[in-house]
C-alpha cells in the first residue's frame, strides 16, 4: 500500500514542522491539522457485511491506513474473521472515538473491536482518560475492546523532543492501564512493551522512531492484534 506509506510519512513530516518551531506545553509539539490527510474507512455495504459475520471493526490513525489491510489478511487467515475499518491519518483519540460513536449510531457494533489510537495524543496527553472511558461506555459490556498502546520517539528532532514523546507516551499507556481496572472488558495490546522487550527492535520495527517498518513492524504489530483477539 505504497499510497498509505507515502501518507504516513506525511503525517510524521506535519507533526515534525510543528514541533520544530514550537514544543508545545508538553514538549511533543502541537498537532497539526490533520482531516485533508489520508483515511481508509470501510464502505456501508462492508461495514453490514462484517456485522452480519460476526467479524471486527477496527479505529485507528496512520499506522492503521497503513496496516490495515494486511491486518485484515491476517485475521482472516488466522482466525476467520471479516475486518472493517475507519482509519484516519494523523486523528487523536477524541475524533476516532467520534468515529466508533457515528458507526454504532448509524450500524450498530460487533463484539469485538480494535481500537489503534493513542499515537497523536502524545500532544495532549490527558485527554486519554476520559476518551478511553467514553468508548467503554459506547460499546457496553458486551463487546471486548482490544486497545493498541503506544510507541512514539521520533528520531531527528532533538534529544528533548524525543524524551518528550517517551514520557508522553508512557503517561498514555498508564491512562489506558489505569482504564483496563475500570473496565473489564477492554484488553491491552502491548506493543510499546513488545518493542522494549529488545532495544533493537526499535531500529529494526519502527521508522523513524513512530510508524512501523514494513513487512517486520507491521506483521508484528498485526500479529499482537491478532494473538489479543485470539485470546478474547
């Protein structure tokens, strides 16, 4: 998905400017305008389709433009499961959430969901809180909830941004950790932990310290999804 490459990096390149000129009060940076870049959202007729198989929808920002679709073969090889998806370049939490909010009103939800967001809040970090608890309580207890954590220290903007985007990081995975004992439904894909696991992986499964090398971050990632929804 050479198009979704290309995307990416552009997403990675307008947040760079940003923080560039100006940290922010969080010292990330500031998020840019991000609803010209670039989505991959499921037609109606797939989103009935997937709901009517019992399958996954799946809300995320730029990585899942993406992987989304070779997530979608791997669910499907793996496990069966039908997959659509609303993607969406450069999206905070608070917008994929309104996203998942339009898709129950208008269709309804399946019993499971990933939720691939967390990565544009390293600009606002503590708005996670309470939008993780607001998707909690859109999909009610029925349905499981697999959230993808955190993993951004984008290289080549200095030491203090990139221990920014460390810390920030780190402060979004403890409000999803802290969300999980509130919720019992909702499920933890630890990928920042899986990329800490070996500090070569960082070089080796990221690109520039934010989206995922492809094929090894990408089948990794997907593959931590894919083992999550497994286990239920």
């Amino acid at each position: 998905m050479a198009g979704a490459v290309a995307a990416a990096s552009t997403v990675a390149t307008t947040g760079t400017a940003a923080a560039a000129v100006d940290p922010g009060p969080y010292g990330s940076g500031n998020l840019g305008e991000w609803k010209g870049l670039s989505k991959a959202v499921a037609t109606g007729a797939t989103i009935e389709r997937v709901l009517s198989v019992n399958g996954v929808f799946m809300f995320g920002d730029s990585l899942g433009v993406q992987d989304g679709k070779a997530l979608a073969l791997r669910l499907k090889s793996k496990l069966g499961l039908e997959l659509a998806v609303n993607n969406w370049s450069g999206r905070p939490t608070k917008d994929t959430v309104d996203a998942l909010a339009n898709w129950r009103a208008n269709y309804g939800l399946p019993r499971r969901i990933v939720m691939a967001c967390g990565t544009n809040d390293i600009f606002n970090p503590p708005v996670m809180a309470a939008q993780i608890d607001r998707a909690m309580s859109l999909v009610g207890q029925r349905t499981t909830v697999f959230w993808v954590n955190t993993q951004v220290a984008r290289t080549g903007l200095g030491n203090a941004m990139l221990l920014a985007d460390q810390r920030n990081s780190a402060w979004v995975n403890l409000q999803l950790a802290e969300a999980q004992r509130r919720h019992s439904n909702l499920r933890i894909v630890r990928w920042a932990e899986w990329l800490a696991a070996k500090p070569s992986r960082l070089n080796t499964y990221l690109r520039k310290g934010i989206h995922t090398s492809v094929p090894y971050g990408q089948d990794a990632r997907n593959e931590l999804i894919v083992q999550a929804v497994k286990a239920g």
